[in-house]
C-alpha cells in the first residue's frame, strides 16, 4: 500500500517509560496539529514473567503487568487532556507479543502513522534504538514516527518546527518519503530542506574518477530538482543541497549546521535488498540523531 498523505489517525505505543512519554508527547502535538484522533496501545506480553515463576508469584506478576500498562494508557490519555482537550483518544489494553499487537491494531484501526519514543523499558543506556521500535519500522506499511530521548525539549507545532530536512537519494522509497514529508511541512508551515549525498568512496575504483563524479552530481542535482518540484506546488518553501561523504555522516552534520526540527526519510533506497526494509542509512540516522525522524515506508510493499 502507498501511505496516505493526510494524517487522520495516529496511533501511541506506550510502556510507561520516560522514552515513551517523551514519544507520546511529540506524538500528541502532531495529532492536535494535524486534527487526528489518537490511539494509544500498551501491551501486556506475559512472556516477560519466565516459566520458572511459581504460579503464585507469576498470578501476581501478571496483575502488576495489566496495572502498570493500564496506567501507562491513563498517563497518556491525561497528557492529551493537558494538550488539548478537544483530542479524539481511545485507548487499549491488548496481551500478546509487543510487536505483534501494534501491527494488528495499526491495521485493524486503520491508523495513517505511529509515533513511539526510540528507548523504553527494555532499553540499555547505549543503545538510543529499542528492539520494539526498530521492529516496528521494519514491519508496519504506515510512517512512523521515531522520537529520541533528546527530542523531549522540542514541539511538533507550527511555533516547534521551522526546518524539515528530506535526504533523498533520487529513489522509489525516497520519493515516497518526499511526498510525505512535503505534506507535513505545509501542515507545519515549515521550510523543507532537501538534501543529496554524493558518496565519495565510488570513486576510489573508478577508471574515470572525475567523469564518475559528475555523473554523480547530476544525478544529486535532479533529485533535488524533484523536491524543489514538488514542494513549491505545495506553496512550500525549499533550499537543496548535494554534499559529499557517507550518508549517515553528511545527514548528521547537516543536523547539527541547519539547526534541522524534524527529518523525514524513506526506509527503504538504492541499497535496500528484498525483504531487508529498514535501510542502512536510515537506520543509523535514527540511532544517532537527536530530533524525530518519520521513517515512510516503500509503497506497495
């Protein structure tokens, strides 16, 4: 399927964590600025207790699991209050895998994207990705969200989101990330920042190095071309940029030098193989940025 471009539902995992009220709380601006009704999951997965629990002690630990995720959801849902209290939440309480049951809800309430903090209870300080949150990117066919520990001072508001950078590597799954990103920043009313990475190391075996290069240029120049495009049909304001390095690196320091609010890439490019459908680039940005990212998946995957 090719995700929609309008938000009208969106849908909060939750698990109590600082991580994902820090997720809940950008993802709840979104939808107050979007006009979404928001969902918000927590997950009772039992398989947490150990078969090694007695049966007293596993009835007890079974207990506390419905009550802390029972609590999780009544955060959220007093935070979306707090908000904004015209906010449309519905709320649920599901038991089975973790990942399982965000999928089938994200397609059983047919939700247009999902917003979730990157670390949560199961987190390790030196790991910014969760395991759930990286599933879940690699597995649902709607945008998601993914918001870092770092981003709790920020907003997603028109006054908290200025600048949207849109890497684009001239790609199907770039493309849809393009449109995707373009119609939030119209919703946002903010400045879309395109941005090409000519990477250098194919260059090192080249029989023709300079030759190599500009077609690699040009290349970079007519993806940008198509965001310019796109994005001024939206009335959207835009600058591009062809850069040269490794992805991963070029999109960081652009981060940091443009002072960069929110990106928004495809998870799938030139290098994704079959069913590997997190790319490696995207991926990494994830693990290392310090602002939200939509990670929008291949269409018609």
């Amino acid at each position: 399927m090719t995700p929609r471009a309008s938000i009208e539902t969106i849908l909060i995992p939750t698990d109590g964590s600082v991580g994902a009220r820090v997720g809940a709380a950008r993802g709840l601006e979104l939808a107050a600025t979007a006009g979404a009704a928001v969902h918000v999951l927590a997950v009772v997965d039992e398989s947490w207790i150990g078969s090694a629990v007695a049966d007293d002690d596993a009835e007890s630990a079974r207990s506390e699991l419905v009550a802390a995720a029972e609590e999780a959801v009544e955060t959220v849902e007093r935070m979306a209050a707090e908000l904004d209290p015209d906010l449309s939440v519905t709320t649920a309480v599901e038991r089975g895998s973790v990942v399982d049951e965000i999928v089938a809800y994200t397609e059983s309430a047919d939700v247009d994207a999902i917003a979730m903090g990157t670390k949560g209870l199961t987190g390790l300080d030196h790991v910014v990705l969760g395991s759930v949150t990286e599933t879940v990117l690699r597995t649902v066919s709607v945008p998601v969200l993914a918001i870092p520990p770092a981003a709790r001072d920020g907003s997603l508001t028109t006054d908290g989101v200025a600048d949207i950078l849109l890497p684009t590597d001239g790609s199907k799954g770039a493309a849809a990330a393009v449109d995707w990103g373009i119609g939030v920043a119209d919703r946002l009313d903010a400045m879309v920042h395109a941005l090409f990475s000519v990477d250098t190391s194919r260059l090192v075996s080249a029989s023709d190095p300079q030759d190599v290069l500009s077609h690699l240029e040009r290349e970079g120049q007519d993806a940008l071309g198509v965001v310019r495009n796109r994005a001024r049909d939206r009335g959207c304001s835009v600058t591009g940029t062809v850069a040269s390095g490794p992805a991963v690196d070029v999109i960081l320091a652009y981060l940091d030098e443009h002072d960069i609010d929110l990106v928004v890439m495809g998870t799938h490019g030139r290098s994704g193989l079959g069913q590997h459908l997190l790319g490696s680039t995207t991926e990494n940005v994830v693990r290392n940025a310090a602002v939200p990212l939509f990670c929008v998946p291949l269409p018609n995957r």
